[in-house]
C-alpha cells in the first residue's frame, strides 16, 4: 500500500508575522482533503505563532533546518530541540540552498537528521542532482551516493524529498518518466522502510501538480514558491481530492 502523501510547502526566507492569514486560509482548506497531510515550513521567526495557529487542526507545522546539537554557544543557530518546544512537528534538513550556502554536507546533514529525530521531530531530508550531473547521465549514481552519505540507515521515521537542484525556482521540471525512474531507486535504495515517503520537490504548480505527483512512488511533494499563497497551495494539494 502506498504511504499516505504528504504536501509540505516550504516559504524559505518568506514571511512576515502578517502571513498568519494565509495560513489560516490553508488550514480552512485543509478539511475538504482527508487523504493527505499538509504542512507548512515558514521561517524560524513564525514558527510558535503558525503552530500555535495551526493547534487542533490537520496542518503541521515545520523548521527549514536545524543544528545537530541540542544547544551551546552557536550564535545564530537552533536547534531541533528548539523547533520542537516551539510547536514544530518535523524539519527540512539537507535542503539544497542550505548545501549550496550554508556549505552543508551530507555528513552535516546525516547528524542534522538525527538531531531531528532525537527531538521527536520527522526530519525530511532532501537530496538531487545538478543541472550539470544530470546533462552527465550520472543523476541516479549522485542521488544514491547522497542518499548513502545523508539518510542514517537505522532511521525509519523520515521523510525524502527529491529536488533537482536544477528545478528549484525555475519553472523547469524533470519529465514524469524521470521522475518515475528516479523515485523507483529511491524506493529501492530503501528496501524495507516501505512506509518512508518520497517527495518530489522543484517548481511544482497549480498547471504541472497532477502529472508529477500521480507518478508511482511519488508520496507528496515539497512547494517553494506555490505554497506562499493559500489558492495555489490547496490548487496543487487538490490532486489528492
Ligand atoms: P520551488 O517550488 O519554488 O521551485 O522550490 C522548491 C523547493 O526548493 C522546495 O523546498
């Protein structure tokens, strides 16, 4: 059986305290779609107010990235700790902005995820290719080595979302036969954690939500841009209607 999806919109450096309306619009929307989790991801700075916000509804609330301690003097940082105690149910890590940025590894990312875990939060670990790796033919050799090297192998509650980095904010998309081959080793990379969710992430909208997430082992997705506005969010999101 295919796990339930799971919609995440990720508002990466987005947000203002103002913006809690449009989560409040997504959690009105939220009770028309009983097949699928939704989640938003804002900014550290909003996440009490939306988990707040959020309580007693069926949309959770996630951090964008966390440190692997639980605290200490790294000024600027949080922890997956924190994130919990502020109403946080789950956590990006890994994600490609933060490798390219934040020169964040895939060993940095691995003890990220395991922070998460140690906070009881779901970590959602991303991975995929460059634009230049996948013109190589090697996108599936670089995602299964990032997959080795970021997912620790005794984690069974997490959360992997493919987002070529190639296709993040640029109106660009894999093909569904891509991603269809690209979840397929993903799935098999996995072996027994059946019930791990496989995101597809990368300029998922309104127009392309339905070909890409009705691909076989595609479990949900992780929005940028199209989760800013609460329309476009549950347009997408109503795929799983
Ligand atoms: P876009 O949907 O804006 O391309 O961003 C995808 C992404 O990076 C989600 O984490």
């Amino acid at each position: 059986m295919a796990p339930r999806a799971l919609l995440a919109g990720n508002w990466k450096m987005h947000g203002l305290q103002s913006a809690v309306g449009e989560l409040q619009k997504i959690i009105a929307g939220a009770d028309g779609l009983p097949k699928l989790d939704l989640m938003v991801c804002p900014p550290a700075t909003l996440i009490a107010a939306f988990a707040k916000a959020a309580r007693g509804s069926r949309v959770l609330i996630g951090g964008q990235d966390c440190h692997s301690l639980p605290a200490g003097a790294y000024t600027g940082d949080i922890s997956a700790e924190m994130l919990k105690d502020a109403g946080a149910a789950a956590v990006i890590v890994g994600h490609s902005e933060r490798r390219q940025y934040h020169g964040e590894t895939d060993e940095m990312v691995r003890t990220k995820a395991r922070a998460a875990h140690r906070a009881g939060l779901l970590p959602i670990i991303c991975v995929g290719e460059t634009r230049a790796e996948r013109q190589a033919g090697s996108a599936l050799m670089i995602v299964r080595a990032q997959l080795d090297r970021s997912v620790p192998d005794d984690l069974t509650e997490v959360v992997i979302a493919y987002e070529p980095v190639w296709a993040i904010g640029t109106g660009l998309t894999p093909t569904p036969s891509d991603v269809a081959e690209m979840h397929a080793t993903m799935r098999e990379w996995l072996g027994r954690r059946e019930a791990v969710r496989l995101l597809y992430g990368g300029s998922v909208n309104p127009a392309n939500a339905n070909e890409l997430l009705t691909v076989a082992n595609v479990d949900g997705a992780l929005v940028g841009g199209a989760s800013l506005k609460a329309e476009e969010f549950l347009a997408i999101a109503a795929v799983y209607r």
